[in-house]
C-alpha cells in the first residue's frame, strides 16, 4: 500500500523538523565547546606557561636569587641591589599571574610561604646596606643574611602539581564534552539510512558535511592532548629547575658547614661542633625533601606497561630490601601477571612491603603477598584485588585517609627509621593515575593489610591470572 502524497508531507515535514532541531542543538553543544576550548587554551596555553617561566626566570639563575647573592659579595656594586629589586618585583607579578589562573580554575593554593621567602630576599638587603655601612666583611654579612627556601619550596612544589592535575581534568572534562557531540551526530548518521527508506530521498550532501564536521573534531582532540602533553613538560621542566635553584644554596650551607669542622676543629667547644653537625644533617634532611616532592611531582610519568611477573618482583624485592630494613616476605598465595608500568609496579610494592617491616615492632618481622579474587573492605567488594599484609604496629581506623597524605607521619619522626612520610602517598597517587583503588584495613597491635583493585569493566584486561591445580 503506497502512503499518500499528504501523508508522505507530513513525514518529510516530521523528518526535516527532527533534523532541523537536531543540528541546532548540535551547533549550539558545538559552539559552547568551541568556546571553552578557546578559554582553555588562552589560560593553560598562553598565560600559565608565560607565568611558569616568567617566575622561574625572575628567581633563578638570572634573577633575584643570583643578584642577592652577587650583591651580599659585592655590597659596594649597587647594580646588584636594583637587579634584584627588579626581579622581585617581576616574581610578583608572575606569582599574582599564577594566583589569578588558580582561582579561573579553582584550584586553591597557598603563596604566602612564597611571597615571605621573596620578601626576606628584600628585607635582607637593607640589612646587608647596614652591614656594609658597619665595615663589616662580605664573609661576615653572608653568615648574617641566610634565607631559608624550604616552605617555599613545598608551596612552589604544590603549586604546580595542583595546576598539572587540574589541567589533566579539564582536557577530560573538554574530550567528555567532545565524546557526547560526537555521539549525536553518530546517531544522526544512523538515521539518515531510515530517512532514505520512509521518504526514498538522499542525504549524501548533509553527510558530506557531517562528516567533515567528525574530521574537525578529531583534529581538536588530537591538538589539545598535544597541548596537554606540552604543558605536563612545561611544568615537570619548571618543577625541576626551581627545586634545583633551591637545592644550591642548601648545599652552600652544608658545605661551608663542613668546612668549619674541619678547618677549626680544634678551636671550637663541643658544642659548637656538636650544632655544625647537627646543620648538615638538617641540609641532608631538605634536600631529600625537596627530592621527595620532584619524585611525587612525577611519580604518575608513565613508561610503556608490559606483562609483569609479581611473583620475580615480589621475589626480587625480597632479597634486595633498603640497608637497616630487615624481616621475611612471604608469598601468601600465587600471584598473577599484571599489565601495568614496571617502574610504578615496583615502586608500590617496595613501598608497601618496606612501611610494613619498617613500622613493625615484633621480633620476626613478617610481610605476607598475595592475591584474591574478591575480597570485602570496608563495606565494599574488590575484585581481583592484590594485597600486602603485615604483622607491624597497625593504627586506629580513623587514621586510614592519613597516611595516605604526603610527608604525613603518625609517629614522632625518628622512632621508625628516618623517613620522611612519602610512601603511601606515591602508592595511592600511582595506583588512582591508573584507575584503581588501595584500600587499608588496620588493628592497633595486629598489623595492617593493604589492597589494591582496578574496578572498571576492563579491569579483567589486567590480569593473567594462576592456573588453580
């Protein structure tokens, strides 16, 4: 039975109201992306790293820092004084930049460590005038002026991780955006074929366009991961080179230090000796924080994964355990290969199996390995979940979430080895960058147990696991 030419109207009339509607929504979805997309890339693509390098440039090497200390050498040479005056000033202005990109974002950070360590730069230098006006000696003015930089080198440090995540979730939120418009028009592709059958008409001409329109988008998707990856770089490199302007004049002061030691041993009291030490220990200390946070800056910096044999790692991790670390890894179960980066796969599981034998006050040390298919955590079932157990000091429930927390200690520093509470923060930051959870259960006195799952549909993907006998 042929529809009739009315009939046949009023579903071209349906049809071209249903695409008519359908690609104004889709223009208007489009032009909101581009939109954003455009402020994206004005902020993280212009401004921050303008921001990042113009700070680094007016702190380091060639500004303030590099003045201050010229000018504490040379106090009669007033150039050094204006340079560093300038570079403070240009430190501000870019520290303001980062401030301002920070609340665009809605990251919040913490510059008042910074702005004080810049303002004691500043404040230093009326001293050393002082000084210089008293005739006292460079040497003797340098010992008067020392700065330290260690909170500002957590606050720096923090700044850009906090910056770098917000930037990865941003690029995801902007790829969700894409993936949903992508969709729609997937389903309009879909329907064009129904349109031909009802109606016997073509569309070639709107598919033509639609598809250079999917063309388009995935060219947006491939520049902005490009652009996600350069600005990672851009902040790694400005991670790097800052904590490195700090870690100098550290180790001038450990030096120098030393030197006092050994050039007036024998003329200093004990005590004096005694407190010199003690400095270089403190020096040691802050630069293996300020390593600390470089290495938690990029503990996520992700090498090809391969098909890894925990059994060989556990093993391996075993048998090679820290000087001072001492006690027995047992494999508890057989233990599946896992496809997952090698480097961050050994990183938790050294991690995991060192925090169980270090924190351990029983005379056999023990740290069990292994592995189960569901396991029940805190009111949630984790599939395929790899664990680490251990017969150590525990801790109360409450304190779960804080361990997990960078440089977050529960014990007074020194009881549990040297440590600086770095661990399980890198453990928890890998194992979420890879879609998965860790998971603790703890009884005071009893040990502790750690977990690990990847609980997304494909999780499945992970794991080859042991033949049961």
């Amino acid at each position: 039975m042929k529809m009739s030419v009315k009939n046949r109207m009023r579903v071209l009339w349906a049809v071209m109201a249903f695409v008519v509607l359908s690609g104004v929504t889709a223009e208007i979805l489009l032009r909101t992306v581009r939109h954003k997309i455009h402020q994206y890339d004005v902020m993280y693509g212009e401004r921050l790293p303008n921001a990042i390098t113009g700070f680094h440039s007016a702190v380091g090497y060639t500004g303030l820092i590099h003045n201050f200390k010229n000018y504490v050498l040379r106090p009669r040479e007033s150039g050094y004084r204006i340079a560093a005056v300038r570079s403070y000033d240009k430190a501000l202005y870019n520290l303001g930049e980062l401030e301002a990109l920070a609340e665009l974002a809605g990251v919040e950070i913490d510059t008042n460590p910074i702005r004080s360590t810049l303002r004691s730069y500043i404040d230093a230098l009326n001293v050393v005038d002082e000084r210089r006006d008293d005739g006292a000696a460079p040497a003797e003015i340098d010992a008067v002026v020392r700065i330290s930089d260690a909170s500002a080198a957590v606050s720096i440090i923090a700044i850009v991780q906090a910056l770098r995540v917000k930037s990865q979730q941003e690029t995801r939120r902007q790829v969700d955006e894409l993936g949903a418009i992508l969709r729609v028009l997937a389903f309009l592709n879909i329907l064009g074929p129904l349109i031909i059958i009802w109606i016997g008409w073509s569309t070639l001409q709107s598919d033509r366009a639609q598809n250079k329109l999917l063309v388009g988008l995935n060219e947006d998707l491939t520049r902005r991961n490009a652009q996600l990856d350069r600005t990672n770089r851009e902040l790694s490199e400005f991670a790097f080179f800052t904590s490195h302007d700090l870690r100098t004049p550290m180790r001038g002061i450990a030096n120098h230090a030393r030197f006092l030691v050994e050039d007036f041993e024998d003329k200093l009291p004990a005590e004096g000796r005694k407190r010199l030490v003690r400095m270089q220990e403190l020096c040691g200390s802050m630069e293996n924080l300020v390593e600390s946070l470089l290495a938690y800056a990029d503990a996520t910096a992700r090498n090809a994964p391969e098909w890894n044999d925990l059994t060989e790692i556990v093993t391996d991790l075993a048998d090679n355990l820290p000087d001072g670390v001492q006690g027995e890894v047992i494999l508890e179960t057989s233990l599946p290969k896992l496809f997952f980066d090698p480097l961050q796969l050994r990183t938790c599981l050294r991690h995991l199996i060192v925090n169980g034998l270090v924190f351990n006050e029983e005379a056999q040390k023990t740290v069990w390995v292994g592995f189960a298919d569901s396991v029940f955590v805190d009111g949630e079932t984790l599939h395929s979940a790899l664990y680490v157990r251990d017969n150590g000091i525990g801790m109360e429930g409450e304190f779960s979430e804080d361990i997990f927390r960078l440089f977050k200690r529960l014990q007074r520093p020194g009881k549990y080895g040297e440590g600086i509470g770095a661990g399980l923060a890198f453990v928890k930051k890998i194992v979420e960058a890879n879609d998965g959870v860790v998971r603790v259960t703890s009884t005071p006195h009893t040990g502790s147990s750690f977990y690990i799952s990847f609980p997304d549909k494909e999780s499945r993907l992970r794991w080859i696991k042991p033949q049961k006998p």
